[in-house]
C-alpha cells in the first residue's frame, strides 16, 4: 500500500499506439451486462464482505436515518496512520425507526486495493492478469467505535421505507454492471478547471452515486461538508494502445507487449527488503526522469505521457446532492 501511495506512476518508453482523435474526456467509465465469475487464482489477504447479507425490504411507512460514515483505509489493522495522509474509505449507514436496527453498505475491492490497481504477471501468459472487481457489500449493523474512532459518523438525511426500497433495486443494477474498480482519477494539471482524461471508480464514487440517487428520490440532505479521497495522476493527453486481443494475441505487437509487462514487473507481491529497493528505483526513474506510465481501464490499455506534479493525494470537498424531485416530506 505504501507504495502505491507514494509512488504510483511510472513505466517504460511507450512503443506503438494511437492518440485518440475521436475520445471526449473523460473517458466514460464501461458497464457490462453481468458479472464474471473471478478467477480462482485472485486471493485476497481479507475475506471480501465476510458478514455480508441481502438487503431487506422495509415497510413503506418506515421512517430511516441515513448516515455519513468514513474512516482511514485499513484503520481496522492500522489504526489513523493513513488517516493523516487523508486516504479514507467510505460507507453509508441506515437506522429504521420501525425495527431500531442499523445497516452498513459500502462498495469496495474483492481482492484488495493493490490487486485491482495492478496486475500479476503470471508464467506462461503474455498478458498481465488482473484481480480487479469490485463490488457492493450490504450487512446488519454500524461498528461505532470503527467509524468514530478516527473518522466520521454523522446524520445526513432522513428517508422513507419506499425510497429505501427503490434504493435498493438501483444499488443491485449498479452492482452488477459496474463491476471493475479503476483506483486512479488522471488529469490534465492540478487546476480545477483542467482536463480529466480518466475518472475513478472506487468506494467514494459509490456513496456519491448513492447519496444523487437518494436525492432524485425525494431525500433532503443536511448542509454539511463532505470531503472524499481522490488519487490522481497528472498527464498529457492519454495514447490509446489497444485490448488485451490486440497487443498480447497471436497477431498483436511484441514490442509493446514486452514494454507493458516490463513497466508492471516492480509492482510485483511477497519482494524482499531488497527487491523492494530495487525495484522502487526503477519506478522512480521511470515516472520522475522518463515521464511514463501504462494505465489499465476499461478493459484496455493507454499511454499516459506523465509530467510534474505526477501524483497528488486530494482530500475534496464535494458537496451532498440536491435531487430532481420535490421533498417528500419527512
């Protein structure tokens, strides 16, 4: 995770590859039709969604409290240490005042933050494998201490039983078609107004998506402020290189498939002390002296032309949405 964090862009000279003459940026993120099946060799060191349960069906005159909640990444394990470095995950709370029990949904990696930003390079396949889903988790119960410990846990809004059922039928499509998560944000500059090439797909965007969706509905939420992580990676405009068919397949370009295995071989798991060393000096003249980073999205690979301040750790504020719908009320 360190090294993800402070060291995330970099890769080898760029060989082949066409600069987009048709995209509209972002590029927008691609749903599917369904969810694969993940391949049993990705494991993940913490079982994903290990309580995990459906989501019920409330009555229509239920009155339910919506609640905020954040915390560092891996607080469990680590306590506040990523915290100050304002890396934080996401979740949203529910509390029906009919039954007095609470509910936790959140939207995160199935095999850990490190495999669904980089691959495995495994013997005899050409192309990088990914472990790279991600997905919604829904169970019984808030961990106060989790949430407040080191992070946030505060009243939002409050909905009807009937809007949390509609939620619940939107939160299931969105499951199952926005299935891969896409941990970097990439843009033009570090001004707000810049260009932004790619947009992330992680657990923030997830609880925004959730929080819009509430307010077309009808929710009324709080004037308070909302901060969200973001890590994004500065580039010139992105060269796009082709599918996994296209550049690893029987026809596809050796050299460029070569480059591409090269620039993910430092993110490899399990190095030594000294394997770590080496290889982070290689990313380091890779992205710092040679400008180079390969980026997964979309199921497709892209050349992204990096240049300073090439990685920013973003704490935004992002205000709660205002919906399409008038009030219902409550």
């Amino acid at each position: 995770l360190l090294l993800l964090v402070l060291l995330a862009p970099w890769g080898p000279r760029v060989s082949g590859g066409l600069r987009s003459p048709r995209r509209r940026w972002p590029v927008p993120y691609r749903r599917f039709d369904y969810r694969p099946k993940t391949d049993p060799y990705c494991q993940a060191r913490y079982t994903f969604c290990p309580t995990g349960s459906a989501i019920p069906v409330m009555k229509e005159e239920d009155v339910i409290e919506v609640y905020r909640l954040q915390a560092p990444v891996w607080e469990f394990k680590y306590g506040d240490l990523l915290g100050h470095l304002k890396i934080m995950h996401d979740a949203v709370g529910f509390k029906s005042s009919l039954t007095g029990k609470n509910y936790t949904m959140e939207w995160y990696e199935l095999f850990q933050l490190g495999n669904c930003t980089f691959p495995h390079l495994r013997p005899g396949m050409d192309a990088p494998f990914w472990c790279n889903q991600g997905a919604a988790c829904f169970y019984e119960g808030i961990d106060d201490a989790h949430w407040k410990a080191n992070g946030t846990l505060v009243l939002v809004t409050t909905i009807s039983g009937t809007m949390f059922n509609e939620m619940a039928q939107w939160v299931k499509y969105d499951n199952e078609t926005g299935i891969y998560y896409e941990t970097w944000t990439v843009q033009a500059s570090p001004d707000k107004k810049s260009t932004v090439w790619f947009d992330s797909y992680e657990c923030s965007k997830f609880i925004l998506r959730t929080y819009q969706k509430l307010a077309d509905l009808g929710a009324v939420f709080k004037k308070i402020q909302t901060n969200y992580t973001s890590i994004i990676l500065f580039s010139g405009e992105p060269i796009y290189l082709g599918n996994e068919t296209s550049i690893f397949g029987p026809q596809g370009n050796k050299t460029l498939a070569a480059a591409i295995r090269d620039f993910y071989s430092p993110f490899k798991p399990h190095q030594t002390v000294r394997e770590f060393f080496v290889d982070l000096f290689k990313i380091i003249d890779r992205v710092f002296l040679n400008h180079q980073f390969y980026l997964f999205y979309n199921l497709e690979y892209w050349f992204l032309p990096m240049k300073s301040p090439y990685l920013k750790i973003i704490y935004e504020e992002v205000p709660l949405p205002v919906g399409s719908k008038a009030s219902f009320g409550i």
